[in-house]
C-alpha cells in the first residue's frame, strides 16, 4: 500500500525521516514501512500490511484509510491512502 503525504510545515526533503516514524507509528502491528520517497513538495510512503493482522484484506485496507489519516493529522496532510 502507498500513502501520500504533504508536510504542514518543512519540506519533503526536510520530513522523509519524521514521515517513516508517523507512518510506523500509526500501522503500529498492522503493518511496517518498506520505502519513503520525496517527490516535489509531497511524500510517498510505501508499506506492506502484516499477513498475521487477522482480517479479511478488503477489511484491512478499509481500516487503514480511515486510520492513517487520523493517526497523523497533525504533522501531515494526508492526500490518499491507496492499495
């Protein structure tokens, strides 16, 4: 799965690391950050969703959309969260 994020204050450059930790922060058991990329003014977060996270995966993608937005709102913007 990809999050895209935009930093509320910073550049990309500047919040890759700060990026890595929210996302992983945020999946806590659900699931681990495999790459982070800045790209213009917004950040990719890669991450793959733990196989032993006991739901259905349509159930877990759902749960993700709506968790990973919440989670970081405040130190960034979350643009989408796509599978």
């Amino acid at each position: 799965m990809r999050v895209l994020l935009e930093p509320v204050s910073g550049t990309a450059e500047e919040t890759l690391t700060r990026a890595r930790v929210e996302i992983d922060r945020a999946l806590n058991f659900r699931g681990s950050v495999t790459d982070v990329k800045a790209k213009g003014t917004r950040i990719i977060v890669q991450f793959d969703i733990n196989p032993k996270w006991d739901l259905p995966e349509f159930e877990k993608v759902k749960s993700l959309k709506e968790w990973i937005p919440a989670k970081v709102r405040t130190v960034f913007k979350v643009l989408s969260v796509s599978a």
